[in-house]
C-alpha cells in the first residue's frame, strides 16, 4: 500500500494538472481544425422581367423598376411580388408601375416608395440616388427625369442604370466601386448606342454587368411588338465572358465576383405572363 504523504499529494496533483492541461490543448486545437468556415454574405439578386430585379438580404426585399401590365412590353406584372421598398429610375410605365399615368398598380400606396435622388437607408442596404437625364428623344413628358440608383451592402455595390443617356464625367466620379451593373442593352440599341455602352461599362468597370431592357421572345412573339426593341441576340454572339443562369435567381458575394468583367444574363420569372 502506498501511503499518502503531503509530498506524494502535491506530486499526484502536479501530475494531473499536467495531463489536463495536455487534454485541453490537445481538445483546443482540434476544436480549431474542425470549426466551420466562415459564412459568406450572401446577396440574392432576382430578375422579374424587363428591368425590373429583386435585391435581397438579411430579411429585406427592394423591388427595383416594376412595370405596367401589357403597356408597350405585353406581358404583365406578378401579382405575388412583397418587398420592404421600391426604388423607380423614373416615370416611365415600364419603370414605375404606371403611377405616372395613373394606371395605378396594385401595390400603389403598400409599400415605400423611392424616385428621386438622395440617400436612404432600408434594413442594411445603403442607397444612393444620382442624379442623371433619361436618354434623348426620349421622356420629355416628366423632363427627362431618371436617377441612377446605388445600392450597397455586404460589401458589394449594385448600380441599376434605369435609361440614362451616355455617362459624363460627373457620374463617372461618383460611380466607383461598383461591383454589379444593370445596364440597358438591346440590338436595336434603344437606350444606349453601341459606342455609348462601351463607354459606361469601360469607365465604370464593373465586375458583372447584367443586361436589361431587352425584348424577351418567349414573352414577345409578335415580331414588331414592342416596337423599336431587340433581343440581346447579336450583342452577346461572339462574346465569351457570358454566363447564362438557367433560371431568374441567383446569388452574389465578395469572395465570388470574377477578376475579370462578366456578362450574367438571366432567365424572366415564370411569374410574369
């Protein structure tokens, strides 16, 4: 039998002091090894139709650019949409819902209303509204009014161009950063002309620009419907830096954004008819 004496007990203690603090480390490290990685924000973005998207994060919807039902484009609006707030370029059917001719749209007066150049603030999503000048002839009727939305969070900065004419110097300084980039295109170059989009793209330098603004055949078989408006088509033929979603949905972080400019092009909603 060994006997206990205050020098075998101060030994036994050192020990096991010894061994649980191994344990500990030993329990730490592998805690370390296995934790999970880091979340990454996450920003999804939806496209309705025409230039009309959804932005979403951590709870909070924008609805951008809604449309008037079957007024130039023929299809109309979903009837399902919820967002926190909408943020219109200007007073155009296809871009404000048809408030400015008093179409009224069924969510008229539902939900938070946003035109005009500023700064506002929606959940975590900073936005800020330049102010720019709808291309010619065009909008004369509200003074050629539409303003250039900036939309920032999770570190990522979305720009929605609306039908903004050719960029000029002073939008150019205050466009930086911008990660993301809704610009108009079509075939029939309806908003912007061929040299006039490769100006804003080159001097903005987005990492990802998604077109809008476009005749959609699946939505629009009439050939000559809507008029002096084209698909995307011939823009995109011999381009390599498209990505075509298979659907209207996706979503976007910092980590992901490409090196290089991207063209992401999205299906319309099944929603719209």
């Amino acid at each position: 039998m060994m006997l206990t004496t205050p020098k075998n007990i101060a030994s036994f203690f050192l020990i096991l002091g010894t061994l649980y603090a191994l344990t500990a480390c030993q329990f730490s490290a592998d805690s370390q090894e296995e934790a999970p990685p880091e979340k990454l924000e996450e920003v999804g973005i939806e496209y309705i139709a025409h230039a009309s998207f959804i932005l979403s994060y951590n709870g909070k919807r924008l609805l951008l650019d809604p449309f008037a039902d079957s007024t130039w484009i023929s299809y109309t609006f979903p009837r399902n949409i919820q967002a926190d707030a909408i943020f219109s370029t200007h007073p155009h059917y296809d871009h404000d819902g048809g408030i400015f001719r008093d179409l009224h749209p069924y969510w008229e007066g539902k939900i938070p209303f946003y035109q005009d150049p500023g700064k506002y603030e929606i959940g975590d999503f900073k936005i800020e509204g330049l102010k720019g000048k709808h291309c010619d002839p065009y909008g004369k009727e509200f003074g050629q009014k539409n303003t250039i939305f900036i939309f920032e969070v999770a570190g990522l900065r979305f720009a929605h161009w609306g039908d903004n004419g050719p960029i000029n110097d002073t939008l150019a300084a205050s466009l930086t950063d911008i990660d993301v980039l809704m610009l108009p295109i079509d075939d029939s170059y309806h908003i912007l002309k061929a040299d006039e989009t490769a100006e804003v793209i080159q001097r903005i330098g987005p990492k990802i620009v998604i077109p809008m603004h476009y005749k959609i055949p699946a939505l629009e078989p009439t050939p000559d419907k809507p008029k002096n408006l084209e698909s995307i088509d011939a823009y995109f033929k011999n381009k390599d830096n498209v990505t075509r979603l298979e659907g209207h949905k996706t979503t976007l972080n910092v980590a992901g954004l490409p090196s290089t400019l991207q063209y992401l092009i999205f299906e319309h909603s099944p929603a719209v008819k």
